[in-house]
C-alpha cells in the first residue's frame, strides 16, 4: 500500500479520537515511512512492515484510557513501539 493510502486509511480509522490524537498518531507514521524511505525501502514494503491501519488502530484504542484525557497523547511513542516490535517478532 502506498504511504498516502496508508495515512489516509489510518486517519479515517481513528476519526473517532480528537483531531490533535489523530495527527499526532498519522504525523508518527509518516515519519516511519520517511525514515524506511530514507533507507531505502518502497513505500509498499514499509506498509507491509506496518501492518494493516485495522490493526493499529485496536491497539491504539485499547491503550487509550476510558477518560479520553489528553493524557493519551504521551501513550502514542510507546504505542507504535509496541506495534511495530509485535510486527518485528
């Protein structure tokens, strides 16, 4: 899948979370592909690598506290570590 697609499909799957969570969220996956981009991988191989936007999103939601508090934002570096590590193994 294309980063486009991919970043479009991941920010119409957490549409439900604030405007602030999701770009915060959708900016850090960018940045993953332009570093994989940077060292060499395709686009398509870097999205592979990621996993499905469905995916992300559970996990995202299920590290999300009950509150919705703005708290969450700081969970999002941990978060995509431990997805990208569950991919990894």
């Amino acid at each position: 899948m294309k980063k486009r697609e991919y970043l479009d499909l991941l920010g119409g799957q957490l549409s439900g979370l604030p405007y602030g969570d999701v770009k915060e969220i959708v900016d850090e996956i960018d940045a993953h592909f332009e570093s994989g981009m940077a060292a060499g991988k395709t686009e398509d191989e870097i999205s592979d690598g990621l996993g499905s936007p469905i995916d992300y999103e559970n996990l995202v939601l299920s590290l999300r506290p009950e509150s919705g508090s703005i708290d969450f934002i700081y969970t999002l570096p941990k978060c995509f570590k431990i997805y990208t590590n569950t991919l990894s193994s």
